[in-house]
C-alpha cells in the first residue's frame, strides 16, 4: 500500500534530498576578509554546493533515487528496510566527504574566514531523521501482519 505513513516518509526524505539540486541550496558559504579564493577548489566562488564536485552530484542522485525506489517495494517489507538502512549510510557516507572535502579545501588558505552553514547542510540530517521514522513504521507494518498471519 502506497498510501501508508512511512510512505510519505520516504517521499518528503527523497524530496529534500533532491533539493540539494536546486540552485538555490547551498551547502555551505564563507566570510573573510583577504581570502584568497585562487587556490580554493570547492570555495571559488565562497559557496560550496553539489554543484562544486562530480562525486556530490552522483552520491546525491543516487541517494534520491534509492529512497524513492523503495517506497515501491512495500511488497517487500524487508527489502524496504535494508534499502533505508543502505540510504542512511549513504548519506552519512555523503555528509562525511562534504566535511572532508570542505576541510581539506580550507587548509590551503590562511586568513580568518567563518563557515556559514545555508539551509542544504541541514536537509541531509533531515532525511536521516525522516528515514528512521519510515524504518520504524515498516517495522510495524511487518508487525502487525506477522500477527494476523498467525490468528489464521
């Protein structure tokens, strides 16, 4: 049944994932004064977003095409559930190359700057939290019809 909760969980997940694709979603920017943007891969322009690397770009896709594949699968409600747990773990697996990539780019430069987090630093975390929730109602669903298979 498509019409379940952890449906729509796995809708809004797969939503706010891909929103990362949107121009507008920024991962994060910088300030500084005297900041040399010349060696800075994902910080020339001083906004990092999926846009700044091929590997954000796949990773991201992949992840909103996983998560919304799996709404179909509610057939199979232990597939559904290794493929929310394979789709958390990519999108940690996302967060921590962002982190690294971002760190690693700005080691190179020497001047005061500060990190401004922008609203797509935070829609990964959101997608977690949404993912838990889906795992979580599949479970009941898996539940509930394990106890009506025993009642026949």
């Amino acid at each position: 049944m498509i019409q379940r909760k952890q449906s729509i969980y796995l809708l809004l997940a797969s939503i706010l994932f891909a929103c990362l694709f949107f121009q507008p979603v920024d991962l994060l920017t910088i300030n500084g004064e005297g900041i040399n943007k010349s060696p800075l891969l994902l910080f020339g322009d001083t906004v990092f977003d999926i846009y700044d690397n091929t590997t954000f770009i796949v990773l991201a896709g992949t992840i909103a095409a996983i998560i919304l594949i799996t709404i179909f699968l509610y057939n199979n409600r232990k597939l559904q559930i290794n493929l929310s747990k394979i789709s958390i773990a990519l999108i940690i697996a996302f967060i921590a190359i962002a982190i690294y990539f971002t760190f690693n780019d700005l080691s190179s430069i020497e001047s005061n700057y500060t990190i401004n987090p922008r609203i797509g630093a935070f829609l990964p975390f959101a997608s977690i939290l949404l993912l838990f929730f889906a795992i979580r109602g599949i479970r009941k669903d898996d539940k509930l019809v394990k106890s009506m298979d025993r009642l026949r």
